[in-house]
C-alpha cells in the first residue's frame, strides 16, 4: 500500500486542488456555487492528477529515464515496487474513473447549458486524460521535448480555473484568464523546480526538459519570470475589479512565492532543492486560498 501511496505523489495534489478551488471561489464571488459541482470536480481533477502520477511513473520506467542519477522520491516501477504490468492496469483503471466521475459532473452541471456545451467539456475532459498519460508515457511523450510546461499551464490554469467556473455559473468570462494564468504559472513554477533539480539525470538519459535546453543559470531566470508574471497577473486582475481591501488578502502569499525563487537561484545541490517542489505546490494553494477569501469577504 506504500508504493501505492507513493506512486501516487500526494504532494502534487495541492496543484490538482488548487485550479479547481480558484474556479470554485470566482463562481461564489458572482453568488452562482454548487458544492455538488465543487466535490465532484474535486474528485474528477485528484482522479486526474494521480492518474498523471502512475503514467509519469510507469513512462519514466520503461523508456529508461529512470536512473541512479535521479534525485527525489523512489518511482515504484523502477524500484521493482510494483511490476510495470500492474502500474499499466491501475493507469487503466483510473482512466476509468477520471471519465465516469468526469461525466457525472458534465451530466449536472451542464444540463441547463446550451446546445452542444456538454460535448465541448466532454472533448476537454477527453483531452485532460490524453495529456495525463503521454506526459511520460507512448511513443512520443511530449514531456520529454520540453512541452510539460505548456500542457500544465494550459490544464492547471485556464482549462481547470476558467473551466471549473463556468460549471458553476454557465457563463464565459474572459477577464478570469488572469488569475487563471497565475495559477497555471505557479504550477508551471512546480514542474520547473523538479526539472532544474532533475536536470544532470535528464540530460544524461535525453529527456530535454526546458532547465536542461536552456542551462541551470537561464532556467533559473525562467523561472523568476514565470513567478514575476504569475504575481503581475492576478494583481492587475485584482487592480481592474477592486471593490474590497480583502481582495489584497493574496498578497500575504507573495513572500512565500518570492522564497521559492531564491532558495531555487541559490541551492545548487538537488537533494537541497527537493522540499521546495512541496514549498512551492503548497504556496499556490495558500495564494489560491487567500485569492478565493478575498473575492468573497467583500
């Protein structure tokens, strides 16, 4: 049950939990909120997340990029934890549930939606589990030509924060890609620790993450500005529909943020810079938390 456990990456889940938080508060600040539709996204995103973790774990193994090299926490395929055959089952499984818990939410959340709006999240949500699996795993993992931040940006941030609300209120807002490109940028900062932590291993085994195409010294300057832009988004968001100082609650999170790019431009060891993957996934959500506060203390 530990490899399980393990296998499944819960400090990644405050990333999972956060896109769908920020949505949920948005939708509550515009007095339209469902806990039905709150929980089962919850479900469907956590389902998602750890459907990512067992593909990334299983993909990692059989196209050897897994090594001795690698810093971070033991993978349970490559440790003989859990045989390859059986990871590739559970990925199975969690296909499964990720699309049942996934339709569940589009059945009653998009019943009074216009024509054709249930097929359009249905192709999203289809697309949520292709990315899940072919991060690291197929034939052509997009993850190893440097295209994860892309994906987590575009899952972590507008599809979960842009889509999540519009479940709860059927109605498109635009002005909500900034807070959601914040929160995608956080997550994108997540992936860009690990990577410039794994950036030795990956190199040796080809996996061309961004840090290992662009060098530790500009990975490091990419990730100050993927932290610089992430601030500057959800400020001028927050600038443009100010009715409270409670809206200034998120700034509280900043310092923490700030941390993380100077613990990231100073450590040089990995196993150094390892804790602040956790640091960082848990400064989005304490940012997300506070944001959410804000919009609805007003």
């Amino acid at each position: 049950m530990n490899s399980w456990i393990e296998a499944a990456r819960p400090r990644t889940l405050p990333l999972a939990l956060s896109c769908i938080l920020m949505g949920s508060f948005l939708a509550a600040a515009t007095g339209t909120f469902s806990w039905t539709i709150a929980i089962l996204s919850v479900l469907t995103t956590t389902l998602l997340q750890i459907l990512s973790n067992f593909a990334n774990d299983y993909g990692d193994a059989v196209n050897g990029k897994d090594t001795e090299l690698r810093e971070g926490p033991r993978r349970a395929v490559h440790s003989g934890a859990i045989p390859a055959s059986t990871m590739l089952r559970a990925i199975i499984v969690f296909s499964v549930l990720s699309l049942a818990s996934g339709l569940t939410l589009l059945t009653i959340a998009l019943q009074n939606a216009p024509a054709n709006t249930f097929w359009v999240f249905l192709g999203i949500g289809i697309a949520c589990i292709i990315a899940a699996i072919t991060y690291t795993a197929g034939k052509r993992p997009y993850g190893y030509v440097g295209l994860g931040d892309l994906s987590v940006l575009i899952f972590f941030g507008w599809v979960g924060v842009i889509g999540s609300s519009y479940l709860h209120t059927l109605d498109w807002n635009w002005d909500l890609l900034l807070p959601a490109t914040s929160c995608g940028l956080f997550a994108v900062a997540v992936l860009n620790v690990n990577n410039i932590r794994d950036i030795d291993s990956d190199r040796a085994t080809g996996k061309n993450s961004i840090p290992v195409r662009l060098g530790r010294e500009k990975a490091v300057i990419y990730h100050w500005v993927i932290l610089t832009i992430g601030m500057l988004c959800v400020s001028i968001y927050t600038f443009q529909n100010f009715t409270s100082y409670s809206n200034l609650l998120f700034l509280l999170s900043f310092p923490l943020i700030v941390k993380n790019g100077l613990a990231v431009s100073r450590l040089k060891k990995a196993s150094e810079l390892d804790p602040y993957l956790k640091q960082m996934a848990m400064s989005t959500l304490f940012f997300v938390m506070l944001f959410g506060l804000g919009l609805v203390l007003q």
